[in-house]
C-alpha cells in the first residue's frame, strides 16, 4: 500500500497525511452518521407506539417514517469528506512546485500525463472507495431499519425508499 501512494504521489510527498485522511475521515462519518441515524430512528419508531389504557400498544395503522429523513447527517458528512480529498489535488499540483521544484522534472518526463497521474490518482481512487464505503453504510442502515420496524408499519414502497435516499 505505502508502495502504491508513493508511485502515484508527487515525488517526495509524504503519503501518510492522504492515507490518513482517507481513514480517519470514513471511520468519523461512519461513527457520526450511525449515530445521527440510530437517534432519529429510534424518534421515528417511538412514534409507532401509542397508550392505550396505561398500557403501550402498536399503533397497526402508523407507518415509521421514511428512511431518506433518517440519514439527516449522511450525506452531508461524507459530502464534507469528499470535499476534503478532493482538496488533495489542489495540494498535489501545488507541491510540485515547492521544496525541489519537482515541476522541472515531471515536464521532462516523456509521459506528458505522468504529472497528472500522480496529481489526481490518490484522491480520486479515495472519493471512488469513500463512496462505495457510503453506499455500504447506507445498505447497513436500511437493513437496520427494515429488520426493526414492525412488518405492519413499513411503508408500501420499502425499496423505492432505499432509492430514495441514495
């Protein structure tokens, strides 16, 4: 792995700072998004619920909400982590022309694209695995709540929600 980043990083780039982006920044949203969704899942399931005569019953006609409005914190966290990455081009173009100059040397190359794979591979590949980490914790979140909803209070169109939320 520390092979690959250094082959298609700019020379002489450290790659720890991206790597470690990529890591902790899925590991965050992951936390923060499971968590904003248990929250708001747990809100929504509460509502299914209603006292009759002291007692709490399930309300058969109650239908959970829908899952697009539980992952309130979801999109916008792996938005903002994609951004971030995506700030690693600009870093990457830019630190060719720090320290060494190492610009002078990848315009000698005979690859003109060279200068432009080690630029844009690294983030790119990283928004490319941070997204299908996003879809699989989508996946994840919806398996939750389709299994602890009550059969009888999940909405008609249960997959349609899945897409929704995508």
């Amino acid at each position: 792995m520390k092979e690959f980043l250094k082959r298609n990083l700019p020379p002489g780039m450290d790659p720890n700072p991206q790597k470690n982006l990529f890591i902790f920044g899925n590991i965050s949203a992951f936390i923060i998004s499971f968590f904003a969704f248990i929250v708001n899942y747990a809100e929504a399931r509460q509502r299914l619920y209603m006292y009759l005569g002291g007692e709490l019953t399930l309300n058969a006609d109650a239908t959970i909400g829908h899952f697009h409005s539980m992952l309130e914190l979801f999109h916008g966290m792996y938005f903002l982590l994609i951004m971030f990455i995506l700030g690693y081009i600009i870093y990457n173009y830019a630190d060719y022309r720090r320290g060494s100059k190492s610009i002078y040397t990848m315009k000698r190359l005979p690859s003109v694209f060279e200068r432009h794979r080690r630029a844009l591979t690294v983030p790119l590949l990283s928004v490319a695995a941070t997204v299908a980490l996003a879809i699989a914790a989508a996946f994840l979140f919806f398996i939750i709540y389709v299994l602890a909803t009550p059969k009888i209070c999940l909405p008609h169109d249960v997959w349609g929600e899945l897409w929704r939320s995508l």
